[in-house]
C-alpha cells in the first residue's frame, strides 16, 4: 500500500478491474481526487482489466489535468494493463500525452 503525505496521494489497484466492479474503482478514484496533492496511482498488480478501467482512469487523469494536479502512475503500464491499452489504439501515437502517461518513457 501507498503511503499518503502532504504532497502525494497515493492509489492503487489490484485484481480484476472490468466492466464488473467499475463502481468501486470509481468510488476510490473520486475520493483521491478530492484530496489535495499529486496522485500516485500503482497498477502493479491488476490481473485483468477492460476498456472500462482504462477509460476511467484516463477520465480521472484529465479531471486532474483541468484542476492543474500531477497525475502520474507508479511504474509504467505492463501486463493485462498494457495489452488492453494495445487493443483500444491508446497506444497509437507514441509522443502523445496518453501514450506518455502510460509508458512514461519505456519502449513498447
């Protein structure tokens, strides 16, 4: 688990996250987004996922954007994670912000 400090909230995931428990992945990412400070999102140990996580998490990285807040993952996407994004083209275009975000700098 993450440890929050003045500067950094943390979030992670883990497990299944599909289309199936969206509303709490949901839940927890508004909840850190009331909260003042950079958000550290850990991914490290989602298993399974689905367009629907993606989505959310990139919805959440814009919401964090428009409010001026870093919004930054713990380690590169991989795994389940990385494929998804593959399939879904949010990928495409290497130097995008997106593309950034997920892969901050490693080759895919």
């Amino acid at each position: 688990m993450l440890l929050a400090d003045a500067e950094h909230v943390p979030v992670s995931f883990s497990g299944d996250m599909t289309i199936s428990n969206i509303e709490a992945a949901y839940a927890d990412l508004g909840a850190v987004l009331r909260q003042d400070g950079s958000v550290v999102m850990d991914l490290s140990e989602v298993t399974e996922t689905d367009l629907t996580f993606v989505q959310l998490i990139e919805s959440a990285r814009r919401k964090a954007a428009e409010t001026g807040r870093d919004f930054v993952l713990r380690h590169p996407a991989d795994g389940a994670v990385l494929e998804v994004l593959r399939r879904g083209g949010f990928l495409d275009d290497d130097t995008s912000d997106r593309a950034k975000f997920w892969l901050q700098g490693a080759a895919q």
